[in-house]
C-alpha cells in the first residue's frame, strides 16, 4: 500500500471520528432545570401526611407537616446531588404518609 494510499485513508478515518464526536456531544442534551408540574405530586394526601421532606439548608428536612417553621431532623443527604426534578419536589415539600414510606425515598435520595 502507497503512502499516499495510507495517507488518504487516515485522513478519512480522522474527519469520520471528528463528525462522530462531534454528533455525540450534540446528542448529549443537558438536564433541564424545567419539571412539568404533572410530576411534581406528592404521594401522600394532607391528611395522611405524617412527615414532609423539603430543602433545608442544602439537605433533606424532615418536617412534621407542610407548614411547620424548622424540621424534626435534618439528614445528611445534599440536595444538590439530587436531580433536578426531585430537587423541585424538595422545593414543594413531599408529603410522606408513614414511617416506611420515609425510609423508602430517603434511601432512593441517598443512593
């Protein structure tokens, strides 16, 4: 094989491997701060709310109901690992019916 031939050939593979990479990193959409408020619900109804999780201070909040000034307990769960959808969920407060169900989103947010 010629060295043009070579030549030639690497030149192509070079501006095959740029246009690949070039579509990858066009593919690749940012997380989107927006979340459609259909998804931000909490799962438990304020009567059976036992517990609300919100933001506090960078952290997940324990709170004993939607209105309460400061929280029970403060985890050590930064919010600002989380995702965006579920730290606007944070924002709201996410009503929680029941011990079980506490532990259950306080391990998903923690893994």
């Amino acid at each position: 094989m010629s060295i043009k031939l070579k030549a030639a050939l690497l030149a192509c593979l070079a501006a095959a491997a740029g246009y690949l990479g070039v579509r990858a990193v066009a593919g690749v959409a940012p997380e989107r701060d927006e979340v459609p408020d259909y998804y931000v619900q909490g799962t438990a109804s304020p009567a059976d709310t036992a517990f609300v999780l919100r933001d506090c201070g960078g952290y997940i909040g324990i709170y004993s109901s939607m209105s309460a000034p400061a929280p029970e307990s403060v985890t050590d769960i930064r919010t600002a690992g989380l995702r965006a959808a579920d730290r606007k969920l944070l924002e709201k407060g996410i009503p929680v019916s029941g011990r079980d169900e506490l532990l259950t989103l306080l391990e998903d947010f923690g893994s």
